[in-house]
C-alpha cells in the first residue's frame, strides 16, 4: 500500500490513541509520520534534528506507554473505512521475526526445534482487504510472542493440553478480537486462512457465531454419512466455474499456465476420537 501522505496517514492512525497524555499522543503521530517519510532508515537519520531525536527515544523508553496501546490505535481507526465496504477479506498468517543482534538471549526459538539456531518472535496479522476493489484497508489486527524453551519436545502431548493454551488458538484469539472491535461490520467479514487453521475447534467457533471463513484443506477429513472423504468428494462435484491463471518463472520452475476449476458442496466434519484436530 503506497503511502501518499505521511502525515495525515499518521494523524488518522494514532491521533486517537489513549497513551495517558495528549504530549504522547503528539509525539506518536510526528515520530509515525518521520519513519513513514524514510522507509529504511534509522529514527536517528528519519528524525533529523538532534531535539526530534531526542524525543523519539524519550518516547520509546517511557515505560508508562504500552505497545498494545498504539497497536490497538492503529486497529480502531479502521472501522470507517471498513464500513463502506461491502465485502472485506481478512487475510490471515503467521510471519517470523529473526534475529541475530543480542536481544536475542531475551526471544525463543524460531523453528520446530532447537536444532534451528535462529532466534526471534512470532507475529500472527490480520490484513484488511476490500474484495471488490483489491484496496489494502490496513492491519486490523496482530498478536506477538516467543516460543518458551521448555515447550519443546512437548508436541506429542498437543492432544492433552487444553485448546486455548496451544499456538493454533491464533486464529480463534484474531476473531475475537475482530468480533470485539469491529462488531458492526462483522457480517461483510470473510476470515481467509492457511491450512494451518483447519482445526475443528477454530471452525466450530466461526460456525457457532455465523463468521463467514475460507480455511484451506489440511486434514483428509471423513465429510459423509457414507464415509467419502474430503477431497475426493468434492473431486465429484460438477465445475460451476473455471478459469486459467498465469504462473510466474520462479527460481527453478518453468512460467505455465494453471487451469483452476470451482466446485463445492455442503458437508459435515467431526472431532476425531482421538482428539481435536
């Protein structure tokens, strides 16, 4: 999303934000509108005089100011725009923040193990999209955090511990807090997710509350009363719409065209007896 005014996007962004003194506030709107200004660049270089500089990190280490409530700002400013939309994607994912500096003795472990070295946070974002214009809207939502490191070596366990402590309880954890700050324009909503969410307790939540979601298939799910399974229940249904989409040279594979067929039916899925998934 190409920023055409720093200024007023950090005005619209953060002028509400409740920081416990209007000073604070001032300051987050002028510090947001320098970085925005000088993408890449330190807050030494993007603020140029040595007071603005100054009291950018006067602002970074007043510890009486809580990042979540910039965060929350930022997430709040949204609703106006979201509600002249008609249909909004909520594109959903996981990205993982590396590090190699320090700090890292205070991050956890980036990987599925700790064979992997690297070191950082995780951060689950909610991007706002506007389905029928392909408009960034903006981020509506984001949750940060770091991998402890006795939780590894636990993921046999995943089928024992309580849904809302495991990292899948991000997609679930996203809605809510969409449902709480967005709760008038919820039904323009389509959650849009990575297979990582096909998890029957996230879509038993988005059935239970009416939340329209596209999860992409993981699981091989049983979807009849016959026993068919997933995909190749849905390979029966008749194409009501197809179309062909053009697949860039990548790296080591050829540029061809992809022919995509759209086809869908109702089905039923259950929690397997062996847990949750």
């Amino acid at each position: 999303m190409l920023i055409k005014d720093t200024e007023e996007w950090a005005n619209n962004l953060f002028s509400s934000a409740k920081l416990g003194d209007k000073r604070r506030t001032k300051r987050l709107v002028k510090l947001s509108h320098l970085m925005a200004s000088n993408t890449g660049s330190s807050i030494v270089k993007a603020s140029g005089t040595q007071a603005a500089i100054e009291g950018s990190y006067r602002f970074i280490r007043n510890d009486a100011i809580e990042a979540d409530d910039i965060a929350t700002a930022g997430f709040s400013s949204l609703l106006s725009e979201l509600k002249s939309s008609k249909n909004i994607l909520a594109l959903e994912d996981t990205s993982t923040l590396s590090y190699r500096h320090n700090v890292t003795k205070e991050l956890g472990f980036t990987g599925a193990s700790k064979k992997c070295k690297a070191k950082g946070m995780l951060a689950h974002s909610v991007l706002m999209v506007d389905a029928q214009t392909e408009h960034t809207i903006g981020l509506a939502e984001q949750h940060r955090w770091c991998r402890k490191d006795e939780d590894f070596g636990t993921k046999h366990q995943r089928k024992q511990r309580e849904y809302k402590t495991k990292e899948s309880y991000k997609w679930q954890r996203s809605s809510e807090a969409m449902t709480a700050r967005y709760a008038s324009v919820m039904d323009n909503i389509i959650s849009v997710c990575d297979r990582e969410s096909d998890i029957f307790d996230y879509i038993a939540y988005k059935e239970k509350h009416q939340q329209r979601f596209v999860v992409r298939a993981k699981h091989e799910r049983i979807v009849t009363g016959d026993g068919d399974k997933l995909t190749p229940y849905i390979n029966q249904q008749s194409s009501e719409l197809s179309y062909q989409v053009k697949i860039q040279q990548k790296g080591g594979r050829k540029a061809r065209i992809a022919n995509v067929a759209v086809r869908f039916a109702s089905v039923t899925i259950s929690p397997r007896k062996t847990g949750y998934v």
